[in-house]
C-alpha cells in the first residue's frame, strides 16, 4: 500500500507571524515621519496665507488712499477683493482652525503691521 502525504497549499502560523511583524515595523517606521510632513505643510499653507492677507493689505491701503496706520475690517470684507475672484474673493483660513473661518484663524492689525494666526502662535508666523 501505498501513503499518499496530503498536504495542502499554504502559509504556517510562523510566516504569517514574521509578516505582520514586518508590517508592524514599517507602520511605526513611517506613522511618524507622515505627521511630521502633514504638521510642516499646515504650518507652510498658514505662511502663505498670511503671505496673501499681507500682500491684499498693501492693496487695500495703495487703492483706499489708507495711512500704514489704518486697519482693515476684522472679516476681512474689506481684503476680500484683493484675495482673488473677483469681488466674493475667498477669505483664507488656517488648516488647523476647527472653525474654518477668516476671523477665528487671522489678525489682520493695521497695515503697517504685519498678520498673525490666531491659532497656532508659535510657529505659523511670517517672516
């Protein structure tokens, strides 16, 4: 007689275990490095809004015949034509606002002075 040694087509409990360890490192290898580039984009886009609410300040003021002591509307209704599209320009917010709004994110100060976000003071600051 003959013993045929059936075996069926598979994976051990051992290899599936080195595959998930293996994954498991990569996540923790990588998780971090993912927050450190999604805190560095938020903190660059704020940069640049705060870029282009210092920028429409300048505008409004040149056009409104304002002093640099001067200051805009808190909304910022007063910067809105100067942010693009046209008069219903969008107002900036900052990506890490829950609120998502002009006022809640920005400080817009007089026109001599320059923005600040109200949010995250410490390093969403312009140059």
């Amino acid at each position: 007689m003959q013993k045929k040694n059936k075996r069926s087509a598979g994976f051990t409990l051992v290899e599936i275990m080195i595959v998930v360890a293996i994954i498991g490192l990569l996540a923790a290898i990588a998780i971090p490095n993912f927050v450190k580039a999604r805190t560095t984009s938020q903190q660059n886009a704020c940069i640049n809004n705060l870029r282009l609410i210092d920028a429409s300040k300048q505008q409004w003021a040149l056009e409104q015949r304002k002093q640099s002591t001067d200051t805009p509307a808190s909304t910022g209704t007063d910067l809105q034509p100067y942010l693009g599209r046209g008069v219903n320009g969008e107002l900036p917010t900052c990506p890490v606002d829950p609120q998502n709004s002009f006022p809640t994110s920005y400080t817009c100060n007089n026109v001599g002075t320059k923005p600040t976000c109200n949010i995250v003071t410490s390093t969403h600051i312009l140059p």
